[in-house]
C-alpha cells in the first residue's frame, strides 16, 4: 500500500511539476508579447514630453527625459487643430448614428427566415464585397451627387459596411424565437419587436459595432483628402497632416539667415520629430479613452450567435 501510495503521490508531483514549468513558460511569453505590444504605445507617450535633442539622439528609451510641454505647444498653436476636433466630433456622432441606422434594421431584417428573397438579398450585399468601380468611378459619382467639398462627403458614401452586417445578422439569428412569438401573440408587430425587443437585449453587438463606426470614422482621411478643398472643413487626421509636413517644410531656403536664425529654425526642424509623437497621442487620445468601457462587449458581442445550442 505504501509503495502505491508513493506511486500516486510521485505522479502528482510530476504533474505539478511539469505544469509549473507550463505556466512559468506561457507567463514569459504573455509577458514579453505584452511588452512588444505596450511598448511603442509607452514610447510615443515618453517622446511627446521628451527632449527633442534626447528622442534624437536615441536617449529616450524608459522614462521621459528633460521633461517639456513645447511639442504640444506647438501643435496647440494651430487653431486649425481645434477646428479639425470639432469636424471629427461631428462627422464621428453623425457618421455613427447614420451607420446604425441602417445596419441594425437590414441586419435584423435579413436574420428572418420568413422574408422572402433573403437569399437573393444577401447574395447581393455580399457581391459587393468582392467587387468595386475604383477610385475614379467613385469620385465621378460622388461629383454627379454635388458632395465635393460638401461634410456630407464623410458621412453618406460607404456608410452601409456588409461585414458588420453579417455579424450582427448572425446575433440576431442567434435571438430566441420563442419571444418574437409570445410578441405577436399580444399583438406586436416587425418593428415593434425589432425596437422594444430585440434592441435592448442586444447592447453588446450594438456597442460593438457603434465602437467599430466610431473609429473609422475617427481615423478616416482619404475621402477627405479627395473632395473636401476648404480647410475649415477638415477632419483631424487631415489636419495633423498639414501640421506635420508643414512643420517637416520648415526651412528650405536658408541664405540670408543670421547666426540665430540659423539655431532657431534648427531648433524648430528638431522640435518637428517631437511633434509626430504628440500628433499620434492628441489624435487618438478619444479613442483610447473610450475603448476600455467598451471592449468588455468585444468577445460577447461578436461571438454571440456563433454557438447555438
């Protein structure tokens, strides 16, 4: 009994022993995937209060060093970068509002198995996935429809994405039949269902894909880049460009300078490195303070329905 017992006893210590060599080995690698994951977050936020002189030199590598404000100063001196935040606020909440609008009903819609022509329909919206005019046929369009130079420029064109569509279409297949029923049998029709029902018990999906409009229209610039020419209509990101290669432009012609301003404009060329980090913090700041109340809904939201039981 007793050589048994020390049988059974040595086999759980191997166990044990080999899960905490497991363990030690997968807690190293999470640790160094995290580091190279944070790490060029944690720089960028270091260099933006940095020395220009030190990020240059290659002095920077784990804490700020001669702390300073100046490359935030600098891009704060812009007026124009208060006018990009205020486009992008608007075209963000516009944008999403609009996205949702038409996601969440063609969504719902199309997760009926009753409607007829579904197929047909879903056929079509995913065509158009695998297949697009280009750039010029869009731009000739969106000139017949007089949006060039217009803010609804951002908003309208590619506001329907088919692939958030299906995911939220297989979140609302996953929805309980049996509900939609008890509905109809007190007289609840499509859209009553569909707004007093369906909507408030899918908050994770809806977060979930409010989040994914919010940031691409966040970080969009090409469209603006192709038909918006007045300036006060910018969005950010188009903003921080012209900040940044304006400040990268600066000095070109150097004959004549004096001996000062010869250190100045040096001074100011260097302070322009600095100022990609800050652009990058400014520009993003929303979004990586809105993301942490909403990423608890990512994995739930988007893999509800995929498991049905």
């Amino acid at each position: 009994m007793d050589s048994h017992a020390k049988l059974r006893s040595g086999g759980r210590d191997m166990r044990s022993r080999s899960d905490v060599v497991f363990d030690t080995v997968n807690l190293i690698l999470v640790c160094l995937v995290i580091v190279a994951c944070a790490y060029p977050l944690y720089y960028t936020v270091i260099a933006s209060f940095s020395d220009p002189n030190a990020v240059i030199t290659g002095q920077v590598f784990l804490w700020p060093v001669k702390l300073t404000m100046d490359s935030y100063r600098s891009v704060f001196h812009y007026s124009s970068v208060w006018i990009g935040y205020r486009n992008t606020l608007f075209y963000t909440v516009a944008g999403t509002a609009y996205n949702l609008f038409l996601l969440l009903p063609a969504a719902y819609g199309l997760s009926r198995r009753s409607l007829k022509g579904g197929r047909l329909l879903m056929f079509y919206f995913v065509f158009t996935m695998y297949f697009s005019g280009g750039t010029v046929p869009f731009y000739l369009q969106i000139r017949s429809m007089g949006l060039v130079d217009n803010p609804l420029v951002l908003i309208i064109p590619g506001a329907f994405s088919v692939y958030n569509m299906i995911i939220t279409r297989t979140n609302f297949s996953a929805f309980p039949e049996t509900l939609r029923e008890a509905a109809k049998i007190d007289g609840a029709g499509e859209f009553r269902i569909f707004v007093q029902i369906v909507l408030p018990l899918s908050g994770a999906i809806v977060s979930v894909m409010a989040l994914y409009h919010a940031v691409g229209h966040w970080n969009s610039y090409f469209n603006a880049l192709l038909f918006l020419n007045d300036s006060n209509k910018f969005p950010l990101q188009l903003v921080m460009r012209q900040v940044l290669l304006m400040n990268q432009s600066i000095g070109a012609d150097v004959n004549g300078m004096s001996v000062e301003e010869m250190a100045d404009l040096l001074r100011r060329q260097r302070l322009a490195e600095t100022m990609k980090y800050s652009l990058i913090i400014i520009a993003n700041l929303p979004i990586l303070v809105a993301y942490p109340f909403v990423q608890k809904y990512f994995v739930r939201g988007v893999m509800i329905g995929s498991l049905k039981g």
